[in-house]
C-alpha cells in the first residue's frame, strides 16, 4: 500500500549535510559510527513515526514520503525551502552585553546557546563590551539535506 497523506508511516532516516556529514540518525549504529552517539549519551535510537501531512516533519520528508511502500527504501534530497529555510541576517539579534549579564547571571560567550522567551534556541555568535548578538536561526537553515530513508510500517 503506498503511503498517501494522512498515513502514519514509521521510517529509519539517517540525514546527512551536502559535505556527507551525518547530522541526525534513528540508527543507533551509525549514530556510533559517526560519533554522535557520544554527543548525546542519553538518546534513545528509534525509528520516527510520523502522520504524514500533519506537519510533525519536515515538508520535503513529508512529500518524500508520499508513494512509498513498507520495506521501501528511497534517498531524498531537500532543499532548504522545504526544510529549515534560509539563513536570515533578521534571525540575529543584537542585546546590550550588560543587559544580557544581568539576565543570564554570567557574561554571555559565543557559542553557548540560550532560549528566547518564546522558547526559540539561538547561538551567541558575537560579544564585546557593549553588543551581544545571538543567531535565532534554525541549526540547519540554509542547507541543503539529504535522507536516506526506510519505510519500516504504513498504517
């Protein structure tokens, strides 16, 4: 039965960056094999189920998905448009260095990440005395991705 929209299908993806950097994976040996099993000592490797056209991933996987069947395997490549989207100067924002102090507790230092109060992450790229600026980007905006995917079930 080939997946349709509304399915949910349970997949094994390993997702890796244009430089065939393994960014992400729900196989437990190619997260050790990469090293990312190291990076994330307590994560659990399984694979996802999502229901497809119901936004719980990404819109290039989700349309990748569609025609498949269980025990299919496909490689999708998604663009960033169909992904995190671009990398945007309007996503970093600049804090006074001391107003940012005060609200951390400690003097903020780049490449430690923090969380908005409206829950977004964002990476401090940039401090000196008086300017802090933080990128609210998502991690993989502006890159291309590719999947290689398994359809483990369809229901």
């Amino acid at each position: 039965m080939a997946i349709e929209t509304g399915d949910t299908v349970t997949f094994e993806y390993t997702g890796r960056l244009d430089d065939g950097t393994v960014f992400d994976t729900s196989r437990e040996s190619v997260a050790t094999e990469e090293g990312l099993a190291d990076e994330q000592p307590n994560r659990e490797y399984d694979p996802l189920t999502a229901e497809v056209g119901a936004g719980q991933v990404i819109e290039g996987m989700e349309d990748g998905l569609v025609g498949l069947d269980a025990g299919e395997t496909a490689t999708l490549t998604i663009p960033p448009e169909e992904a995190y989207g671009e990398w945007s100067e309007e996503r970093v924002q600049e804090f006074e260095t001391e107003e940012l102090t005060e609200a951390l507790g400690q003097r903020p230092e780049e490449g430690l990440y923090l969380e908005a109060q409206n829950g977004q992450p964002g990476e401090i790229t940039h401090v000196d005395d008086d300017v802090t600026k933080v990128d609210f980007n998502p991690r993989l905006a502006g890159e291309t991705l590719e999947f290689e995917i398994e359809v483990v079930d369809v229901e």
